[in-house]
C-alpha cells in the first residue's frame, strides 16, 4: 500500500471540494493531486525529499508527491539552531530539499516552495509499496535526535484503521497548526484527505491568530498541543464565541488538569478528545473521546473522575500492555512501563533497527498504567524515572504534591546527582509570588510521600524550558539543577 | 481464471468504474475476482461492457468489502455500477464501526 492511494480515492472521489485553505488561496482534491504530481517529477535522482520550512500549500503536495515517486519524505525542525539543521541535512542527504534561503550542503539540492509545485507532471503510478514513506527526527529531549521511519504500511493501517472515507461533511474546516516535522502534522494531512475535511494551514500560532483564522475560516476542528491551548485558555475573552468550532483534539504532550476543565467551560460546545500516540506509532495510539470527557467531568465517583488525566482507551486496532522491569504483565493500576502493539506501529529507526520484540510490541518508555476499564494513565517517561539507592521515583508523583502548594504556579521534578544515593530528587519550581522557603516544600512534600520523595534540592525559576511542542526538556533542567 | 492475489494489488472492473484494493487475502490461494460479473484486471480497461443484470448492485468508494467468513477483505478506491464477487460469491460490505479519529 502507499499513502499516495489516500490522495488519488479523494481525487477521484471528491475532486472539485477543497482540499485545503492557505493564507486565502485554496486547492481542490484534484488540484492537490496535480501538485503533488508536479513535486514528485522532480525528485526521481534523489534518495528522499526533504522539507525545511513552515507549513504551506506545498506541504501536503510533497508529501504525497515524495509517496508517488517512491521516496521518504522527511521534515526537519526549522526551529533548530542553525548548526543541528546543518547536522541534519547532512543525514539526509543525497537529497532533494524544499524551503526558502537554505545554506548550501554536500549533497542536498534546494529548491523553494512555490518552485517545488510548479512544471511537469509525474505520469506514472505510484509503486504499490516502496517501503519508508516518512523519516521522521525525534525531538532529542534527551539525546541527539533518532530517526524514525514510518513505512507505507504503517500509515495506511493507522488510517483504515481511524478514519471513514469521506467521513466528513462538505461544511467541516480543520485549523492545522502543527508543524510538518511533528507526526500530527503529518497525520493530519493523512486524515483530513482521506475524510475529506478541509485543512485550514495557520504556520504561526499565536492565540489572536487562531481565533481569528478559526473564525474567519469557519474552522469547525482543531488540533492543539496542550501548551497552545493552554495559551488559548488564558488569552480568549470570557465572551468568546467561535460558533462553527464543534471538536477540540489535543495530545503530544502532559495536559494540565485546570486547563482542560477551563477549555471545557470556555468551548461548552464542543466535543473534546485526548489523543495519546508517539512518532514511532504513527501517532494517535489511544483517546480519550468526548463521552469519556463529560462522563469524568460529571461523575462523583473518583476513579471515573480521574480518567479526566487519563489519554484514554487503545484503539480498536491497538494492543496496550502494562510491563514490569522483570516483563511480568502488570495488573490494573500498577504502574509499568507502556508496551504497544498494532499493524501502524513502526518502531523502526534508521541504522538502530526494529525495537519490537518477538511477539511485535513496541515499549513506548513511557511509564503509566492501566485502570480496570482500560484507560491508560502515564506518568512521564522511564528515561525520567530518579533511581535514588535503587528506589524508583517518578517525577510526577513529587510534582502532584508540589503543585498543591499554594505558592506554586509551575514546577519539574528532576533527578540531581547525589554522592550518598547516586540520584536524588531535584525541584524547579515558579512561584505565583515571592517563593518560599524551601524547607517549606520540603515539608509539604514530605507530610504526603515517603521521605525519599522530598527533594533535596530546590530551585526557583522563571519559566521552565519547553520545545514548540509542549515538550518539557528536563534534560535542560537536569544540567541547570546541577550546576545551580 | 483464477490468479495469485497479493495485498496492495489495484484491480480495475472491466464492466464499470469500480477499482478495489486487496487488503487481506488468504495466503497462497488463487481468486477469481470479478466486477460486473467479468473479472477483474490489474490494468486499467481499455474499454469496459456492461455490468450483468444480477451483478450491478454497485460498489461505494471507502468501504470495505469482505466474504461471509472475512476471510479476504478489499478496499473500494473508486466506485462503480457493478458488484463485486470472489469466486462467484457475491462480497459485502464490511460492518462498519464507528471510527475513532482524532485528527
């Protein structure tokens, strides 16, 4: 299977609806289909074509159009630092790379968006599956980035597997404002095309923007990481009324409590759905749907109510398991590691291999666990697990309770280097106000876990280190811990 | 004629617009698959019949199209008047269940 069949059913299909709205010019599904054909001519001497830029008309052409000429797409984060770009052209190439004012590089060709959905027309069929369709980078929160590979295959079967054909009404708009080099932005190509939703693309967010183009656009779905609706959530007006929007999908990263309960009251029209999913699964893995939303919302019963910071229950097509350090399969609400198992789950990266295991699970590192009915709670990641004397701690089992204290507005639990217990517990913290003692959070900590939980050592801050995702890079956090 | 069907393998309807996609096909079987009542080809007709009267219930673009057991399953990529049938039985359309999108 290739993920160009996606474009073709929908040009076929549907081809005089809109495909996709950019900064007020629009393409039809049969317009699409023939930029992508444009883009895919020029790629035929290439080994994958690269994309270095924001999002544009010329996004999901290349997408499809490196899928058509049989070739990995593969975005890279235009936010980097100008040397870890370079570093990453340099694993690309010999390629073919679209974006604008790029510094020259041994074996990469650029050419600009607009250029790149001109001239000829790809005549041929799209090989039936030509093997890797993305090569996506990991963030490298904690380490330098991998990359992933996301084959046809896998793709295909995260897009049967999620999404009705045409399943869309002619009226529905998405607002895209992730960026191409995340796997949403990726899949929310996938999926809008093959339902036949319009994608409205917003390359830079900021709240006023999106309102705004929501607004203007009629856009009735969106996609937001939990940092850009919290954003939102802050800056909308008491009064805000986006009458068109209905759905609001969130995911790729920890979504603060308070402000899901806030973005319900503020959108009380709108169905709301955690989605959970990494890059090496071809994104969403499991959701949280908007039943299960207003269910935890309104129930007294604590353990419904919790599932509010749950992401929710595996899709049909999706095997979760909970593991222990020894592999033993964990009961309900034992925590573990996370284990995914399912036809879209690459778990492949390039030069490293397959990190399946025999029977085709995929451990996610990171760390949760199930409740009886199934919904999956995570609590961060292993590679943030504090080893302290062989104890395991988790980070956000500290933060909970620091978050409980009245001063605290914010705060990370890291580990920090400890001659006695090799790990100890460290905290960043951001206070409303003046901070307080840290003797103080010490004690509130220690009146409500174990006293290996009360960190040793307590910095305030500013603010706290985020990627544009909504990433935590506590990576950032452990070398300033550290060296404070 | 039978033949070896493969996953990912197009087939084009010889007696209509249909085109469908192997999904799922029992290993190392040979199908007859027609459309229409004709079988079906992996090159685009250069000229198409009818489909037969019995054999014209259509086929429906995104839906999946299984045999009684599910034991082979075929995504419409474009649809068609004819219908479809492996073998001569007739193939229907997949129960669908509600999807979960989130994007």
């Amino acid at each position: 299977m290739n993920i160009h069949l996606i474009l073709q059913m929908a040009a076929d299909a549907m081809g005089d609806r809109q495909a996709l709205t950019y900064d007020g010019r629009s393409l039809s599904y049969a317009e699409l289909d023939q930029t992508a054909r444009r883009v895919a001519a020029k790629i035929g001497g290439f080994e994958r074509l690269g994309w270095l830029a924001e999002n544009h008309p010329a996004m999901p052409a290349s997408l499809f159009g490196a899928a058509l000429a049989g070739k990995p797409f593969v975005p890279i984060n235009y936010r980097l630092a100008a040397d870890r770009i370079e570093a990453l052209k340099t694993r690309i190439a010999p390629a073919l790379l679209v974006g604008e004012d790029l510094a020259a590089t041994d074996g990469i060709e650029t050419i600009s968006r607009e250029q790149a959905i001109e001239g000829d027309l790809f005549e041929e069929d799209a090989n039936p599956d030509p093997g890797v369709a993305i090569e996506l980078f990991t963030s490298g929160t904690t380490g330098e980035p991998k990359s992933a590979l996301l084959r046809h295959a896998n793709l295909m079967a995260y897009i049967l597997g999620s999404v009705e054909f045409m399943g869309a009404g002619e009226d529905e708009a998405t607002l895209i404002t992730v960026p191409p080099y995340h796997v949403a932005g990726i899949a929310a190509v996938l999926s809008s095309t093959y339902a036949g939703r319009r994608m409205v693309q917003l390359p830079a967010f900021t709240p006023a923007s999106w309102i705004e183009t929501a607004r203007a656009e009629n856009v009735t779905n969106v996609f937001l990481v939990p940092t850009m609706l919290q954003q939102i959530v802050e800056h909308a007006p008491d009064d805000l009324n986006l009458p068109s929007l209905r759905a609001i999908s969130y995911g790729g990263g920890k979504m603060p409590l308070a402000v899901i309960e806030r973005a319900m009251q503020l959108f009380p029209n709108c169905d709301f759905t955690n989605a959970y999913g990494l890059t090496e699964t071809s994104s969403t893995i499991c959701l949280l749907d908007a039943d299960a939303h207003r269910e935890a919302r309104d129930s007294d019963d604590p353990l419904v109510r919790r599932r509010l910071a749950s992401v929710g229950r595996a899709l049909p097509t999706i095997e979760i398991a909970i593991r222990s350090e020894d592999g033993a399969e964990c009961g309900p609400d034992e925590v573990g590691q996370v284990f995914a198992r399912g036809d879209q789950i690459g778990g492949e990266y390039k030069g490293l291999g397959s990190q399946l295991d025999a029977d085709g699970w995929f451990p996610t590192r990171d760390v949760g666990f199930l409740d009886s009915e199934g919904y999956l709670f995570l609590d961060g990641r292993a590679d943030d697990v504090i080893v302290r004397g062989g104890e395991n701690i988790s980070p956000g089992e500290v933060e909970d309770v620091l978050l409980t204290h009245p001063a605290v507005s914010e705060c990370a639990v890291v580990a920090v280097s400890d001659e006695q217990w090799g790990e100890a517990v460290g905290a960043v913290v951001i206070c409303k106000d003046a901070p307080p003692h840290e003797e103080e959070l010490q004690e509130h900590v220690r009146a409500s876990l174990r006293s290996s939980r009360v960190p040793s050592k307590v910095l305030f801050v500013n603010e706290l280190p985020y990627n544009e995702t909504g990433k935590l890079l506590r990576r950032v956090l452990r070398d300033q811990i550290d060296s404070a | 004629m039978a033949t070896s069907v493969k996953p990912g393998t197009k087939w084009n309807s010889t007696t209509c617009e249909t085109q469908v996609m192997a999904l799922r096909v029992p290993m190392g079987t040979d199908l007859e698959l027609t459309c229409g009542g004709a079988p079906m080809s992996t090159e685009e007709p250069a000229e198409r019949s009818e489909p037969a009267e019995d054999a014209s219930a259509g086929t429906l673009v995104g839906k999946r199209y299984v045999d009684d057991g599910e034991t082979m399953e075929f995504l419409c990529t474009r649809g068609g008047a004819g219908s479809l049938a492996v073998n001569g039985t007739p193939l229907d359309i997949k129960e669908a269940k509600k999807l979960p999108s989130s994007d």
